[in-house]
C-alpha cells in the first residue's frame, strides 16, 4: 500500500498491489469513508486520517490512472490492522471510472500530538463517555486511548462502585448511583479496551486507577460494565452488601467527594431509619455491627451519632464533630434498609426542590423515564408515590404546565389508588402505555417533608 503524487509522504492518491504482483493500482472511492482512510493511516504508520478526496485526480504525479482499479466498494469499521482485511467487492471487481480514484491526506505525528495536547486541556472528559442510556447521565462505559478516536468498552471483572464513582466525576457529576453489569445499555462493538479496574475511589481519572494494561482482558462485550451517574449531590451511600438495600454505611463531606465510614458507637435504628429515608427507602430493617459488610478504608467521619429519627439528614442529627471518633474500621457500621417499595423506579423531575415536581416512572426492565397522565389522579395516587420516595405525605397535586414539558413516553394513565398501596404499580390503571393523554397532561406533586 502508499501514496502517491502528494507533496508529502503523508499524502496523495491511494494505490495497493496484489501480494504476488508488483503492478500497482487504485482504490475506487464508492463508500469511501474516513474508517478506511484511518485503516489506511495506520498501515503507512500515521496515526489516523486528516481527510480523505474523492476526486484522487487532485494527485496527478506519479504513476499513470490508467493502470488497474484493485478495490471497490469498501467498507471498513475502522478497527482492522489492515486495508485487505475490510469488506470488499473482490479483487480487480469494480464499476468505477479513472475520475473516481480515491485519496488520502494522514495526520503525522507531530500535528496530532499537538491537537491532543490542545483537546485534552480544552476538554478533559473528552477520552471517557455513555452511550445507549436513556438519558445523558446512565449507559455504557466507554473509553479510548489517548492517540485514537476509536472508541472502546470497559469490562464489568471486579468493576464496583469506587470505579464507577471516578467515571462520573469524570464526567463532571458528582457521584455514581447505580453499576448496570451484563451489558444492559446494549453491548459495544469497538475493542475491550481495560478489564478488572481497581480504583479506590479518590482518582480524578479511570486511567488513574490499576487495571492490567490496554486491552488485556478476557472478556466478551455481553460483560461490558455500565453506569448511572447521580444528577444531585449524594452524601451517603451503601457499599459492600449483595443488595442495593443493604451495606456499609459512609458519607463525605460537603465540600469534599473523598467518602469515609459512620462508627457503630451508640448508633440503633433511629440513625438506621434516617440513613434508609435519605437513599429513598421507607425506613431500616436492621443494624450490622462490626464491619459486617466489610471495613471501609477511608476516614472515619462520624461517631457517637444520636437522632431522634424524624430528621431528614443524617448530617442535622447530634454527634461530636467532623472526624472525631474513637473507632476503628472493625468497627464500621452497616444497614440493611427495608425494600417495600422500589424507589429506582420513580423520580420527580422539574421541580424546585427535590420533594417536587413532574411524576416519571419506568419500566423494571428498562433505564428509559416517561411521564404519569393527570386524569382521576388526585391525593391517594399522590401520597403513594411520595411513600415511595421516602416522603411522609403529598401536600398537592401539579400540573405539568408549572414544571415544563416532557418529550419521553407516557406509561401510566387512569391511575386509582386507594391510598395504602407500598408502590404505585401496584394500583389500579389501564396498562403500561395505555392512554390517552399527551404531554400537557403529564402529572406532577408536591411532597411533605420530614421534621427536623
């Protein structure tokens, strides 16, 4: 492969030649992209394709265009190590003319450090991303290296919530709320790029962060590790249980996204209940002593802890002070919160706090939100979903008019219920996407807050 007639080696018109031939020919540009200009760079040793003429006359120098035309119709993915390992027409099988010769201009070295360079103090996130979610904050992990534009996946072997929470401070939110494993937001196509990540949570970048080394790993894409990254500033966390319900207890502080442990010291199931209604869960089903889920190896932030269990934050409870404590990690404690109800499901958008605003739900087997059509629903349907989020009660019911408007599906329309139910999926409707609303219908509500 070279090419031929530019004004540098990195340029011109692209020619190949058969492996038992040294009568070079031509490239026909049909379907002609930059993943085939790229697979081209790379075999000539650049690093990938600036731009790719569909007129190859713009090369004139050097050999004659009237010799053969080898390749038509290529389709490359941009991966291949080679031009001849992409799908094509066959060798020497073409319906082009002398005009539609393809060429090439690849980056060299030197200029595609320096638009690195540039991209990377420009735009820091720019090597990390998710794709297939439902929305910008969830999908699939993907990553690439730091001299290619080929995108990759990242392998759910030992992936936890440490790595996930460096990913979506990457990303530029503050934590991570959920690890979506088996490839839920779809499986990649691209490479594998990084397999069993061990990060401690404190990196400011995944490649920060052990793992083998690029592209070692010994997984498929139906393994490839997926996130959900928090949009609200979460300050308290389980980790270490076989359930998002249950685990070890840590915090960090406000200004701060280092987490450490709670000390058991005086903590029963006042402190336990606050710690569940703050994830969202009705109240505390148990307390686990002595580093049941395992010892935290972070600060220990908070000791001797004492609510009265109405509060709304583990942080307006009685205790001696930031970091100070008499605790060891043996001694760090742990929840396990009641799961009446499925808190994942549901959310309010829109609103100016987080106890209001427009109703979503979604389906158990998906990550994509819609809305909750107002008609017949009133205060019972209300009190059910604020029950759901860990409110107390529903002080009103809105309309999506006062919140905005929502573009997603609608799921749920002609809801009763009778007001006890522990989810709203458990009451009366006409069925999933069974309605006859539109958006300006969407329904919101306004929920009661905990006494402090």
């Amino acid at each position: 492969i070279r090419l031929v007639g530019g004004s540098g080696p990195n340029e011109g018109r692209l020619e190949v030649r058969p492996v038992d031939s040294r009568i070079w020919g031509r490239v026909c540009r049909h379907f002609f992209d930059v993943k085939d200009a790229d697979v081209v760079c790379r075999m000539l040793g650049y690093l990938r394709a600036i731009r790719s003429d569909h007129r190859g006359t713009y090369f004139p120098q050097g050999t004659t265009r009237t010799g053969p035309i080898y390749m038509d119709d290529l389709r490359c993915d941009g991966t291949e190590s080679s031009l001849f390992n992409c799908s094509y027409s066959g060798w020497g099988i073409h319906d082009c003319h002398d005009w539609d010769s393809i060429g090439i201009v690849c980056v060299t070295t030197q200029i595609f450090s320096e638009a690195i360079d540039i991209i990377n103090m420009i735009l820091d996130p720019s090597r990390i991303r998710l794709v297939g979610g439902s929305t910008q904050n969830e999908g699939r992990v993907e990553v690439r290296p730091a001299d290619s534009f080929t995108w990759g996946t990242v392998c759910q072997d030992q992936f936890d919530m440490r790595d996930a929470d460096v990913v979506c401070r990457m990303l530029g939110y503050p934590s991570a709320q959920q690890i979506i494993s088996d490839a839920y937001s779809h499986q990649g196509t691209g490479p594998i790029y990084m397999d069993d990540v061990l990060c401690d949570g404190n990196e400011s970048s995944l490649f920060e962060c052990s793992y083998p080394g690029w592209e070692i790993h010994d997984c498929d894409h139906d393994q490839d590790a997926g996130v959900v990254c928090s949009t609200n500033p979460i300050r308290v966390r389980l980790v270490g249980g076989s359930a998002q319900n249950e685990g070890r207890v840590e915090v960090r502080p406000d200004d701060s996204f280092t987490w450490g442990t709670v000390c058991q010291d005086h903590f029963d199931m006042r402190d336990a209940d606050v710690v569940c209604r703050m994830l969202g869960y009705p109240n505390a089903q148990n307390i686990r002593n002595g580093a049941y889920f395992w010892q935290g190896s972070g600060p220990i932030y908070m000791d001797d802890l004492q609510c009265d269990g109405n509060e709304s934050s583990l942080f307006n409870c009685s205790y001696p002070g930031w970091g100070i404590h008499d605790c060891d990690h043996d001694q760090d404690v742990g929840v396990v919160c009641n799961l009446l109800i499925d808190s994942s499901r549901i959310r309010l958008v829109g609103g100016s706090g987080l106890n209001e605003g427009r109703v979503e739900v979604r389906p158990a087997d998906s990550f994509r939100w819609g809305t909750v059509c107002s008609d017949h629903f009133d205060l019972k349907d209300a009190e059910v979903v604020c029950r759901m989020l860990g409110y107390p009660n529903a002080d009103l019911v809105l309309q999506t008019t006062y919140l905005g408007r929502e573009i997603g599906p609608i799921y749920m329309d002609d809801l009763e219920c009778d007001g006890t139910e522990n989810s709203l999926f458990n009451c009366s409707y006409s069925g999933w996407r069974i309605h006859d609303c539109s958006h300006r219908d969407d329904v919101g509500v306004v929920c009661g807050t905990w006494t402090e």
